[in-house]
C-alpha cells in the first residue's frame, strides 16, 4: 500500500495542477469521513491513516475542489459545535491551498 501511495505520490508532483497538501492526522481523519473523497484520494488519505505525523498528500484542483465542496456540504448538515468548526477551520484551509496553490502548513 505504501507503495502504492509513493507512485501515485510521484505522478502528481509532476501534474501541473498538483497541490501538495500538508495534513495532520486529525485533518485526514475529517477527509475521509466528511469529505468524501475521489477512490485516489481515498487511498493515499488510508495509506497514511496510521501515521500520527504530518503528512504530504497530493491533488489535482478539480480534487481539492470537490472535497471543499463535499466538506461545505457535512458542514451544513450539522448542528453546530466544536466538529463544526473543525471542518470549516479544515475547510478554510483547503480554500487557501486552492486559490494560492500552496498546500504546506506555515513553519513555526
């Protein structure tokens, strides 16, 4: 599996569109179960779920897209509260990545 991640890995860092997204666990927690995911996506958000690092998972922006759009949906179905600000904290962060085309976490 893990190899599998790092070819798919390699294949978008070569796409133009690629957008390398810098996740934390909890964020790829949400993804997958808030953000339904295209199958690629899926795979590559599972093959680091056991991981607790940060970790670098590439998309196109037509994904990126679509999973603010599948987010902005969850969260409009929710009441409001702490998993609600998650996701839209999470949300906002995927909008920034999409319009500036950088997906890495600010260095502290």
């Amino acid at each position: 599996m893990a190899v599998l991640f790092l070819f798919m890995a390699v294949l978008f860092l070569f796409s133009q569109d690629a957008i390398k997204m810098q996740l934390t666990s909890a964020e790829r927690s949400l993804l997958l179960r808030y953000g339904y995911p295209f199958a690629q996506i899926e795979r590559a958000l599972k093959a680091c779920s056991a991981s607790t690092a940060i970790e670098i998972v590439p998309m196109d922006c037509h994904e990126l897209e679509r999973l603010i759009g599948d987010l902005c949906r969850s969260i409009n179905d929710m009441n409001p509260g702490k998993l609600q600000n998650q996701l839209l904290t999470l949300c906002d962060r995927l909008e920034a990545a999409e319009r500036y085309g950088d997906g890495m976490l600010d260095p502290f």
